[in-house]
C-alpha cells in the first residue's frame, strides 16, 4: 500500500516537471513503478530460480540508503529528457518509502556504512498508521505540486470553522 503513495507521489512531480509523456503514459508508468519500488528491497535479495533462497542477508545492501536516494537523485537529473527516467524515479521513491518504514524497527537499515534503527515498534505492529500517514502524505503532495495547496487550505479552513 505505501508503494502505491509513493508512485503516486512520484508521479506527481512527474507532472509537475512536465515529463508525463503523451497522455501522461510516464506518470501512469510511474505509479506502478512506484509499487514495484516499495516491494523491491526485499524481493531483490531473492535467487530467482532458487526457491527461498537469498543471495545477501535480509536488510543489508538492498537497502542501503545511499544506493536509493542515488538512484532517485540521478534519476530526477534526467527528467524531462530520458522517458526512462519518470518509471526509475517512481522506483526509487517506493524503494526509499520502504527503507523510511523499515527504520523504527529494531533491525533498522543501513543508513552508511552502519546499521541504524529508531526502535519505535516491531515490523507488523503500526501498519496501519504507517500507512495512512504515507497516504495522507502523498494526497498532501499531490496537492501542493498539481494544485497549489488549494484543497489543504480548504480542508484546514473547513477545519476551523468548526
């Protein structure tokens, strides 16, 4: 569920970069990239063709910080002239909201070149805050890229009024 906040945040800045491509196919690739991000730090340890099998230990160099903000910074360098720049982007940004929920964990990520954890909670313990504040991120970013705050500031007037 956050990979999908992600893409949609991605995609978002894909928009407001102005590199959605013809009938903003980039943006719509970006979303699902974005999916495909938040899953990838796990499933990119796995040995495809060796069922359960993992080619480094869980939470090391697939998700190193660096690697990810690299990749998204890189990426975003080549927007709006390489159309394979939106979909990586979206990648990445998934990639990072994935490392972001990983930190509170006691396990933690790999920030440089040591391991650093938060230890607010136990993976599966705030699921469902983590992600309705990823989503509620990402309608927010939505919103100040695409519309300029319009809908916010309705909300937050809507908010005071009663």
């Amino acid at each position: 569920m956050t990979g999908w906040a992600a893409g949609i945040a991605a995609a978002a800045w894909i928009l407001h970069r102005e590199a959605a491509g013809p009938y903003h196919v980039w943006a719509l690739v970006t979303v699902v990239a974005g999916y495909l991000g938040g899953t990838a730090p796990d499933w990119l340890e796995l040995i495809p063709w060796r069922k359960g099998k993992r080619w480094c230990t869980h939470r090391t160099i697939t998700h190193w910080v660096p690697a990810w903000a690299g990749l998204l910074y890189g990426s975003n360098l080549g927007l709006p002239g390489c159309w394979w720049c939106a979909p990586l982007f979206g990648f990445a940004a998934g990639g990072l909201i994935h490392l972001l929920i990983d930190w509170p964990n006691p396990r933690g990520v790999p920030i440089l070149w040591s391991r650093h954890s938060l230890n607010l909670w136990k993976s599966g313990r705030a699921d469902s805050f983590v992600v309705v504040m990823c989503w509620i991120a990402a309608v927010w970013v939505f919103d100040y890229l695409i519309f300029g705050s319009v809908h916010f500031h309705r909300a937050l007037s809507l908010i005071e009024l009663a």
